[in-house]
C-alpha cells in the first residue's frame, strides 16, 4: 500500500475531507493536497490519524517511521490488531 493509498483510507474511514481535516486539525484544502500527492502528510497528522483512524503511520510516512513488513503492513481493521502485530516483531 502507498502512503497516498493509506491516506485515501483514513479519508474513507473519517467519511469525508472535511471530518479527516477537523480530526488532523487542519483545513479541506489541506486534505484535497494530500490526497492529491502535491503534498505528504506531516508527522503530527499521522500520529493522529493512527490514534483515532487505525491507519498505520508506517503506512502513512514510512520515510520518517519506516516501513513495516508482513501481515502488520495490512491497514489495521480493528484499531488493535496492527499493535499486536508490532509487538511481537
């Protein structure tokens, strides 16, 4: 999965751009920049989305967290799952 991908699913999880940019504490045209790929994510987002999304911020940005492998690369359905797998790497 991109980075672009992970956050196209933590758009669908929020249910619309602007529900994801009240969540990540930013403006609609933040998010429209992001999704787009005119623009990364910053850190402070991604912590965010994955707190209350469930979306991996190794998925999110694995240029600053590094990139997970295996069955915890999958984006996280039940928001614990994907710290179970991370535990026991």
């Amino acid at each position: 999965m991109t980075p672009q991908q992970a956050f196209s699913e933590a758009l669908h999880r929020a249910g619309s751009q602007a529900a994801l940019a009240s969540i990540v504490g930013k403006r609609q045209p933040a998010i429209s920049k992001r999704l787009n790929g005119s623009c990364r994510a910053e850190a402070d987002e991604v912590l965010v989305i994955e707190r209350k999304l469930g979306v991996s911020r190794h998925l999110l940005r694995p240029d600053i967290f590094g990139e997970i492998i295996g069955e915890a690369a999958a984006v996280d359905c039940n928001r614990s799952a994907l710290f179970q797998g991370e535990a026991s790497l």
